[in-house]
C-alpha cells in the first residue's frame, strides 16, 4: 500500500467514523424520548388540536378544524392579514407597510 | 481470488484522480452538495411527519361545528345532551378556543379553554408545563407567545381586550415545556370561564364539540348519524384529519420536487457531460493502458474504482454534512419553507430520524449513476483497437 493508499483509506476510515459517532450523538440527543412523546400526546390531548406551529402559506396548516371553506381563497375578506393563513402567524413586514 | 481487490489498480485510480485535479475537486464538491441537499430535504420531511404521526392518535375521534351561511359559527350546548343520546356514543366535550389577534406585535395566539378543575386536566397540565399551576385567573403560555409577550413588556400578566372594549387581565401562571414547543408555541391555555368571557361566548355556546364514540368502528357510522341530526353541522372525524396531513405533504412535497428537480437535474447535466465521452488525454491514457498489456476487463475495474471512490466520498460527505445542517444547525433557509416568516415562529428542533430508505434512495440516485457514467464512456474507448485510440 503506497502513500496515497493509506491516505485514502485512513480518509475513509474517519468519514466512516465522523458518521457513527454523528448517529450516535443524535441519536442521544435528538431523538425523541418516550417521555417528550407522552408530553406530546398529552398536551395533544388536552387540546385536541395537533398541529404543529409551523407555517408555510398553505391553507389549513394550523388548526384545520377551525378553517372556513373559503380560506381557500387568498383573499378571503375575513381575514385582517393579507393571505389566508395567517390565523397563528404574522403577516409580512413589507405586506404591511401601507 | 479473481474478484479480489487489486490494490495497485486502486493505486493507479487513487493516481489517476489526483492527476485530474481540479476536475476531480469540482465533481466532488458538485456531487457533495448535491447529496446533502436531497438528504437533508428528506430528513426535514422525514421528521415533520414523524412528529405529526406521534400525535395522531391523541386526535379528537369526532369533532363538531355549527355553520352558519358556510362560516363556523358556535354550537349549542344543548347539542351535548342531544349527541349522548346517539347509541355508540360514550362522551361529548364542549370545547372552547379560538384564535386571539395581539395587534401590537401583529400576530394570532391559540387561546384554548379548560375546565381547570376537573383532575383529569391538571394531571395533564403538571406533566407538559415547567412551573406554575393554572388557576380562574391564570394561563399557561407557549415559549413563542412569551417572548412575544416579553416583547411587549407583558412579564407577569396579559390584558386581553374584550369585545366590548374592556380589559381581561390574566396573570402569566407558567409557560409550556421546551419538548412540545413545536406544538404549543402559539398556544395558550386557560380556564373555559375566562376564555368565554375574552371572546365573549355565552355560557350555553362552544366552538365545537368533541365526540368519543365507544366502538372505534363505528366512527364513520356515528358521524353520519350526527350529520343528520345536525344538517348544518360540519363533523370532521379523525381520519379527516389524517388525511389532510397527507394534503399538507402533498404540498410540501411540490416544492421540495422543485428542488429535488433542480438538484436532480444539476446532477444530469454533469453525468451527461461525462457521458458525451472522454477527453483526447482520457482517450490516449487509455490507449496507452491497452498498448502497454492492459486487458478491457483492467481498464475498467480502473474506472470502477476511480467513480467509486469520488463518489462513495461525496456520498458519505454529503450525509454528514446534511445531518449536522439539519439536525444540529436546524436547517437555516431551508427551514423557512416551514416556518414561514412569522413573529410566532418556533425554533426548529425537529427529532432526529434516522431513515435507512432516505439513505438508499439518495444512494442509489447517485452513486451506481455516476459509476455507470464513467465507466461506459471507458468501455466505448477501452474496446477499441490501442493503436486507433492513440492515434
């Protein structure tokens, strides 16, 4: 085995391990635990509304159950904000200067 | 002994690669970033849906709303006592939430009213909450509707401004766990009294009514009773619910085939590059290869190795690259096509997944691809006479 050789294989041989040890770190750290589930299904329970806070223009994205038939329509004149999902979230920043 | 590993065959590609340098760094780095984009676009999704699957069988089996000219509007509570009649039905709650405009910092709460002395709920309350314990004149708060809060120097109490125009103070009794901040974020949670009296819902009103039907077969029967019952009503049942999740991915999954697209089609462009043949000093190396004693079979397990390990490089680079981007850095710019622009946005911890099939799949869309487009090319030249490939 040249240097070269050796080289590559000991490249190898880190990137394998950087990726194991990686896996492992996450998998410890950033999986979620049986408890932070139970704490989910709890307050999901609780609440009986189980989407997440997340928000990307789609319509019905957070809480469904309480959208309208006609959220469907960006301009749905209902609505304070300027498009249709904006019921857990802030409307722009540029939208709103007027 | 013949599939054995030729390890100066290895060398000779290990050589060949340096000599092309920059080439060989560019093609490494396209392909890395390549690999790292798809990965970690499929173990955002991965994860999103994993957290969303969690939850999905803490949902509601039956929820029931009033409409009124197709717009939600409140339901009777006398409903409940009708509902309990229906056979196959074990328990009806009327809930009371809705969303609340804090004008000042130009974003919604969820406000969501319970019965805070009913035991069931403040076992519930003690285990998904760092300190405080809910009371008539208290909340509890999402860490995102704190800070918004905090913001607007609201530290130990809110007002709510009531429809009338008057104010509701209710005091700040604790805020949400870290662990469910991707669900409770925007959420507050206080007693159905005060709730009612901030938006200004009669006692004998609800938002809606849950239902929980005994026989889980019986779901879709009983939601069909209900809405003939209740013409007007609106009866979404849990796998309603379930399958507008699928609706949000649906979404989501057009633009991240856009990207999956570009990237994809990045990657094409580079394969087709090399696919349209090898250069004139390729095409000599190899003929020269052939003059000198090498056999087809040699001169492709070359190239084999050469793709192989540029490629299986770029692979594994890109998979570590992309688990630190997502899981550790939490997706910066990438996560903004969930999170949106929002004052309420939560930070994007997402649980760490780890998906073998999102591994192959990126795998095997790129690795063996490249492999084959350098080694075809190889055979087209390497079956040729050395002396026409010289020349």
């Amino acid at each position: 085995m040249n240097k070269k050789s050796k080289f590559t294989f000991y490249l190898f041989l880190l990137l394998g391990g950087i990726l194991i040890l990686q896996i492992l770190y996450l998998g410890s750290e950033q999986s979620m635990t049986e408890n932070m589930r139970e704490k989910k299904v709890l307050f999901v329970q609780l609440t009986g509304l189980p989407d997440l806070a997340l928000y990307s223009n789609s319509n019905y994205i957070r809480h469904r159950s309480l959208s309208l038939p006609s959220d469907i329509y960006a301009l749905d004149g209902c609505l304070r904000e300027y498009d249709s999902a904006t019921y857990a979230i802030n409307d722009s920043t540029i939208a709103s200067l007027k | 002994m013949k599939n054995k590993i030729n390890i100066y065959l290895m060398e000779y590609a290990l050589g060949s690669i340096l000599r092309q340098g920059h080439k060989s760094i560019f093609i490494a780095v396209v392909f890395t970033l390549l690999s790292a984009l798809l990965t970690s676009i499929f173990f955002i999704t991965n994860s999103i849906k994993y957290e969303l699957n969690t939850t999905v069988d803490a949902l509601p089996q039956i929820i029931v709303q009033n409409t009124k000219a197709s717009r939600v509007a409140e339901i009777d509570i006398n409903s409940v006592d009708k509902l309990l009649n229906l056979p196959g039905i074990s328990n009806v709650n009327a809930r009371v939430w809705g969303y609340y405009y804090f004008a000042n910092a130009g974003v919604n709460f969820t406000l969501v009213g319970v019965d805070e002395f009913e035991e069931q709920y403040s076992k519930t309350l003690g285990n998904v909450v760092n300190t405080g314990k809910l009371s008539s004149s208290s909340m509890l708060i999402g860490s995102g509707v704190r800070d918004i809060m905090n913001s607007s120097y609201y530290k130990d109490y809110f007002n709510f401004i009531k429809p009338d125009g008057t104010i509701k103070k209710v005091e700040i009794a604790g805020v949400f766990d870290s662990d469910i901040e991707l669900e409770s974020n925007d959420m507050i949670v206080m007693s159905k009294d005060t709730l009612r009296e901030i938006f200004g819902i009669q006692e004998s009103k609800a938002t809606d009514l849950v239902v929980k039907v005994a026989n889980l077969e019986e779901i879709n029967t009983v939601a069909l009773k209900i809405e003939q019952m209740f013409p007007n009503a609106r009866v979404i049942t849990n796998d309603d619910m379930k399958l507008s999740y699928e609706n949000i991915f649906n979404y989501k999954s057009g633009i991240f085939l856009a990207l999956f697209v570009v990237a994809i089609f990045t990657f094409f462009i580079i394969i087709y590059d090399k696919m349209s043949g090898l250069s004139s000093e390729q095409k000599r190396e190899v003929g020269i290869l052939k003059a000198i004693g090498w056999r087809v079979e040699d001169v492709l397990k070359e190239k084999f190795y050469e793709s192989l390990i540029v490629s299986l490089f770029a692979y594994f680079l890109g998979v570590i690259l992309a688990l630190a981007y997502v899981y550790i850095f939490n997706a910066p710019l990438l996560r903004d096509i969930f999170i949106g622009y929002s004052d309420l946005k939560p930070l994007f911890k997402i649980s760490f997944v780890l998906d073998f099939q999102t591994l192959f799949l990126v795998f095997f869309l790129s690795v063996p691809i490249y492999i084959a487009a350098t080694i075809i090319p190889s055979w087209k030249v390497a079956t040729l006479e050395a002396d026409d490939v010289i020349r």
